[in-house]
C-alpha cells in the first residue's frame, strides 16, 4: 500500500495551493491510497488518517488505486470518520473501487462513511 499527499490539496469544489499559516486550518487534504488494504496497510494508513484532521477540516481518502480492501482495511476508515465527526470535521471516501463498494455494502458501512463516487 503507498499513501501520498499530492502537493495541491483538492477536495470537491474547493482548491488550496499555499500552505496555511499557524492559526490557519487548511480546508482539505487528500490521501491517496493504492494497493491492496489489508491487516499489513491497517495501521499506515490509521497513521496517516488520523493525523490529518488536525490540519485540515476535511480529509479525503481516496480509494480509487486500491483493488482489494479486507474488514482490517475497513477500521480505520470508520475511526477516522468517528474521529473527524466528533470534532467537528468530515472524512469522506472517494471513487472506491467496485471491490471496495461492495466491501462496504456487505459490512454496512456505506451508510455512515460518506461516499463520493
């Protein structure tokens, strides 16, 4: 699995191309997942998806590189959005693969994780 931040962080409508100032929070931040997310990619990416929001109000985590997700690969995505949610920030999912999708149907997460396909 490789987790990157591309050097301008896009989310949705919204562009940011400088770096925030001390007081400033960014509004967004990418993490570019590829590779298959199992028991072995688990922890990298709790890592990396939980010290994102301190930054940066809203964290994408985008899934479209990722050909296999497991339930391990799932838990972190679901403590990330917990996290984010209770303090006030967003966690949302982008363009899952179809094997991922269903992952998230059959575990019934696709419901609180929100989605952009």
């Amino acid at each position: 699995m490789t987790l990157a931040i591309p050097a301008e962080q896009t989310c949705g409508l919204s562009s940011r191309t400088a770096a925030p100032g001390p007081a400033e929070v960014a509004e967004c931040a990418t993490v570019v997942v590829a590779g298959e997310l199992d028991l072995a990619a688990a922890e990298p990416l709790r890592t990396r998806l939980s010290s994102a929001p301190a930054g940066h109000r809203e964290v994408v985590a985008d899934l479209s590189a990722v050909p296999f997700m497991d339930c391990s690969g799932l838990r972190p995505l679901l403590d990330a959005h917990r996290y984010a949610t209770r303090i006030g920030h967003r966690l949302t999912v982008r363009r899952p693969s179809a094997a991922v999708r269903r992952l998230f149907q059959l575990a019934r997460s696709d419901g609180p994780l929100p989605v952009e396909r």
